[in-house]
C-alpha cells in the first residue's frame, strides 16, 4: 500500500551531476546562466572543481531560524529568502558521485564579492 505523497524511488543521473545551491535573495538578482561557479565537497575539501549557473530559479526557498528574533516579541521568528541555484559541471568534470553531498559554492559576482 502507498499513501499519497509518499516517495517510490529516487531516481538520480549521475553522469550529469550538479549541485543545488541556495543563494541570499539580494544577490540572486546579480547572477545569470553561464558565470562561473567553483565547487568544494566536503569529501574533498582541497580540491575545488569548476561548474558554471545553469538555472537561477523563479521562486525562493524559506528558512526560519529557530532562535529568537533580537529587539522583537518573543513570537517573532525571522525569516530569510534562498534562491535555488543549479550548477552544472563540463562532461567528465572528476566530480564525486554521491547523492546528497555537501558543497560549499562561489560564485563570483559584481563588486568583486562572492
């Protein structure tokens, strides 16, 4: 039996990997398909790999931070925009091959920021 919702299978291509970054709404207006992106994995974390923005996504992700809002009621609970990023990496790009990886991404952008 299924319930509605529930996962079947995950399906995953592996020979085209990519990385799903969430980036601050302030910046994700300043990034484009085709900048350059340089990947970290924790599993290797001396070793960084070049990708490029593939997709910059039209909708944000919400994160509440369970602490405390300072200078506020007790109830208020901030709230902060994340902008899914794809980034995709060149064919036989040596990219480690495990679902659910942690990344650290730069994407470099105007001003000289990252």
């Amino acid at each position: 039996l299924v319930q509605s919702g529930q996962e079947l299978a995950l399906l995953a291509e592996l020979d085209r990997p990519y990385v799903i970054a969430y980036v601050g709404e302030a910046d994700a207006g300043k990034l484009a398909p085709g900048q350059q992106a340089d990947v970290t994995f924790a599993s290797d974390p001396g070793k960084t790999v070049q990708g490029s923005v593939a997709r910059v996504y039209p909708a944000v992700a919400e994160i509440t931070w369970p602490l405390p809002a300072i200078a506020t009621s007790s109830s208020f609970a901030k709230q902060s925009q994340w902008v899914p990023v794809r980034i995709e990496f060149p064919q036989g790009a040596a990219v480690p091959r495990y679902l659910g990886m942690s990344a650290t991404v730069r994407i470099a952008i105007g001003g000289g920021g990252s």
